[in-house]
C-alpha cells in the first residue's frame, strides 16, 4: 500500500534537509534511516517510526523550484499507514508550521 503526502511551502530551504537533521524528530516517534546526498539537490531521505508495532516508512524528495516536498508512505501487505501518517503529520504541523502553505494526502 502506498499513500502520498505532498506538503508545499512558503519559502526557505530544503523541508527535507530541515527533517533529516531536527534532533527533536524522535519526540514524534521517528527517525532518519538513510539519506542521499545530503545538501544536494535532489536528495532524498527514508524515515521509518521508533515505534517497531508501527510499520511503513516515509520516502522524502524535496523539488526546490516548486517548494513541494513529496513524501511517499510505503507499507507492505495489510497494514495500514495510518499511524506513521498521524505521527509525520503532527510533527510537520508542529516543527514548521511557519513553512507550509498546504498539505495535500492522496490515500491508496
């Protein structure tokens, strides 16, 4: 199963960059498992919960000139994503707020 966020912002740098180094991203029971090209564009970043009943991860890509991070919210066989969604939202609308002008989620 596969959900897409697509969060578009204001100004500013990489949403994703500003994700892959906030130390408080483990408050919201997640956390960076990998990353490409850290500071470059494109990069991207997977991020899986610290919670292990929650599965999924979330794929992130960040599009500079649109300011659009698109997030990709993977799960395998029955499970549902809404749990690692929930998390990821709150922490996008706490974190950076300021940031975003819309989010858009387009369930599987």
């Amino acid at each position: 199963m596969q959900s897409v966020i697509q969060v578009t912002c204001y100004r500013g740098g990489s949403l994703r960059e500003a994700l892959a180094n906030d130390t408080r991203l483990e408050k919201y029971n997640l956390t960076v498992l990998r990353q490409k090209t850290p500071g470059r564009s494109p990069g991207w970043a997977k991020l899986h919960s610290t919670d292990p009943d929650i599965p999924g991860a979330i794929n992130l890509e960040w599009d500079p000139a649109t300011k659009i991070l698109l997030a990709r919210i993977v799960t395998k066989g029955t499970n549902t994503a809404d749990r690692i969604t929930g998390d990821f939202i709150a922490y996008l609308i706490r974190r950076h707020r300021k940031k975003i002008r819309s989010i858009l989620i387009l369930p599987a």
